[in-house]
C-alpha cells in the first residue's frame, strides 16, 4: 500500500466517524453531549486538514486519463438499466454509470430514468455539487 | 451487535419521549403552561391524525391531557358544524399552534376543500390556513401532503393542490411522511414547548428526526455493499435492485419502526418507497421494478 491509499483509507474513515458523531449530534437533546460531539468533531477536522496537508506534501496525483468511448444521444439511451443493461447517465458531456449508485435504485432517480442527458436537471438540484458526479465511474464522452 | 442495541440509535429512538417526559415534569412543576393547539385538515386522507391516534409513547391520552389543549380537530370534536368553528374562531386571537395535515387546493379559488361553514358561508381550506397560519405561533405541517403536496398534488393534480408553506409566507416546520410518524410529531411538539423551534435542516425538517438516510442505517445496507440483491419481493437481501427509496429518504424508520415499534417495510421484505422525501409519490416511482440489471 502506498501513501496515498494510506490517506485515502484513513480520510474515509475520518469521514465516516465524522458522520457518525453528527448524526449523534443531531439525536442528543443533552447540551452537554452536544459539547464533547463538537469537541470530537473538532478534533476530527484538525485531523482531515493534516491529512490533506500530507497528500500535498508528497505531490498531487495527476487525474486518471478519461476513457475514450463515445456515445450518441441515441446510443446513450439503449443503456436504460433494463433487461440486462447496465445504466448510464450523461452530465456536462461526460457518460457516468449508475448501474450500483444507491440512490438510483430500479434505474431512476426522483423521477428521472437512466440512459438520457440530465445535465439541466443536475445543474437544477446539485449545482456546485462535483463532488456527486466524482463518485460515479466515467464509462465516456457524449458527443453530438 | 443488533442494530436495536447500538447507543446511537437507542438515543434517537428515545428523544421524543425524553422531550414529552420533560414537558410533563414541567408542566406539574407549574414552570410550563399548557398550550393551545389547532389540527387543521386540508386535502387529504386523515391518515396523519390515525396515525397520531396510533400513538404509544405516549398515547394520545397522555397528549391531549398533559401536552396541549387540542381545541380543534375535525375528526375528533364532539362539536360540530358553526359550533364547531366557533372554537377556532375564538382561539384565532390567543396562543396558538396550529399543525396542518393535507395540502391546499388553490383551484377556483379553493373551493375544492371546503372545511366548514361560518356564518352561513363556507371556508375554504386554502381561507383557514392563509387566516391561522399568519395568527399562530408555530406552524407545522404533518405528513406528506401539507410539506410538499404529497399524493393530493400528484399527477394530474386535479384540485391543483399545493403545500402549506406556499400559501404561507413564514417559517413551516415540515414532518414529510405518509403518513407522519407520531413521535416525529409528539416530539417536535414537545420540543417547541420547552426550548421552541428544534434543529432543522435545509427543507425545514426537524434534524433529530429527519438527519440520516435509511439506507445508512438499514439493517440490510452489508448485502448492498456486496452487491448481493433481491430479485423478487420476499428475499431477505437488499432491494435496491427492485427500486428502494431507502438511500434517498432521510428519516429514522429502521431504528424507529412502526405500531409500536414493531416493524418497518424492509422488516417485512418490501422496498421503501420513500414516502418521507419530498416529490413522493411521482418522484418515487416506480414503487416496483422487476427488469433492472
């Protein structure tokens, strides 16, 4: 295991304890629990920003190289997530794969279903939101 | 361990009912007074007030004769018609909250819902709650039609029904949910006699209550990630393959659970159908899918 999967394993798991207190933060109606939660949250964070430090001091990793497949609209929509096929999306011209993303259970997703360009109604709920569309798998390009 | 033993989770069920035993230690102290309370009915099922009436800890009893005055509730008065309405027109000018299940038809000027008749002339469930909503104290909206339009709203909406918040132009506290949990109600109740508005989240939702997914605390969530689905409803693995809602509605039901805290649909192998996040039911569907990859 190298450094950065060293951090990566430890930030995840910051993350996660993190969640953890704050989802017990939200539960507590006790102000004196609330005060040691948002004492371990601090601690935690410090935590995070010497992590983060770290992954700078032994060098940014380069981005992965994006795939070169490439889809039409019409091709795109063949990948609906139904009888067999995996489910794809695409967002700002990059094709994204949802097959196992949780909150796209059965292939849609409020409302929405796979296989379609849904760049506007991403940018209408999750605008400034990158950090959703990072976790997903690039499968390609959406060209015209 | 059981997901019923973590601590985290035993405090998240309790809260409500630490909260409703302090208002009642209070309240015999004499250091809290008893407040009036209004149960409006827009459009809907009544399904919010049966399922307060479900309630068991505490019961409805314990609510209505240590929590609050309820001075009106359409289905549980033993007023009726003007008689009826004179109470809400008497406690209009005193303190008041007011908890508002079903949404507001705004077609022909909301005639669609009328609630009663005062004078001879009928009110309009849209007139009731413009009229009480701007005179309370605290507004809550209770179920899934008052927060967000709920199934009154949903397609083709032929009573062009819409929510309480947007007839409203003040702070909503909204308890989604079809129908609403009775302690996510009892204990928001609760906490807005001792300390006033709880923590909300962005949308205005109490946090004690509404502040983890289901998918995080499903007790199926390690079949998720093994990728391990159910095909068919009846398996005991995860259904997100037959559309569960569980990882895109943010409420406690998994440590909660249902009459009485028996049971919840995924204790019964059914998907979750995220009948507590806004846009249900149009924006959950499918409820069901049998083809997915």
């Amino acid at each position: 295991m190298n450094g950065f999967e060293l951090i990566r394993g430890q930030t995840n798991n910051l993350l996660i304890e993190i969640n953890g207190y704050i989802n017990c933060l939200h539960l507590t109606p006790c102000p004196y629990t609330r005060n040691m939660l948002l004492t371990l949250l601090r601690q935690k964070i410090s935590f995070l920003s010497f992590l983060n430090n770290l992954q700078y001091s032994l060098g940014v990793r380069q981005p992965d190289i994006l795939p070169q497949q490439t889809f039409t609209v019409e091709q795109l929509s063949k990948y609906d997530g139904k009888n067999g096929q995996p489910a794809y999306i695409a967002v700002n011209g990059l094709v994204y794969d949802v097959t196992n993303s949780a909150a796209w259970a059965a292939a849609t997703h409020f409302g929405l279903s796979a296989g379609r360009d849904l760049t506007r109604e991403f940018l209408n709920c999750h605008q400034e939101q990158q950090q959703i569309l990072n976790s997903l798998p690039v499968i390609g390009r959406l060209v015209q | 361990m059981k997901i019923s033993e973590c601590p985290v989770n035993k405090l998240g069920v309790s809260a409500a009912q630490k909260l409703i035993d302090r208002v009642v230690a209070e309240a015999r102290k004499g250091r809290l007074k008893k407040r009036n309370l209004v149960w409006l009915e827009a459009t809907g099922c009544s399904g919010n007030i049966i399922s307060l009436l479900n309630g068991s800890n505490p019961d409805f009893r314990y609510f209505i004769r240590d929590m609050v005055n309820l001075v009106y509730n359409n289905s549980l008065m033993a007023s009726e018609g003007e008689a009826a309405f004179e109470h809400l027109v008497r406690v209009s000018t005193a303190d008041f909250i007011l908890a508002v299940e079903g949404a507001v038809a705004t077609k022909d000027k909301g005639l669609y819902n009328v609630i009663g008749n005062w004078k001879g002339k009928p009110v309009t469930a849209i007139d009731a709650v413009r009229w009480l909503g701007e005179r309370a104290a605290h507004v809550i909206a209770v179920g899934a039609c008052a927060t967000h339009g709920g199934p009154s709203a949903a397609k083709p909406n032929p009573s062009q029904s819409v929510s309480v918040q947007s007839v409203l132009k003040r702070k909503v506290i909204k308890l989604p949910g079809c129908p609403c949990h009775p302690d996510w109600f009892l204990g928001t109740l609760a906490h807005l006699l001792l300390y006033g508005q709880p923590l909300l989240d962005e949308f205005d939702r109490p946090l004690m209550f509404y502040g983890t997914l289901i998918h995080d605390l499903c007790p199926r969530r390690s079949f998720f990630e093994k990728g391990i689905f159910a095909e068919k409803l009846g398996e005991k693995t995860c259904m997100f393959k037959l559309g569960c809602r569980g990882p895109v509605t943010r409420v406690d039901c998994p440590v909660r659970q249902w009459n009485d805290y028996v049971n919840w649909p995924i204790g019964d192998d059914t998907p979750c159908i995220g009948c507590a996040q806004f846009g249900f039911p149009d924006a959950m569907e499918p409820f069901i899918s049998y083809d997915i990859t």
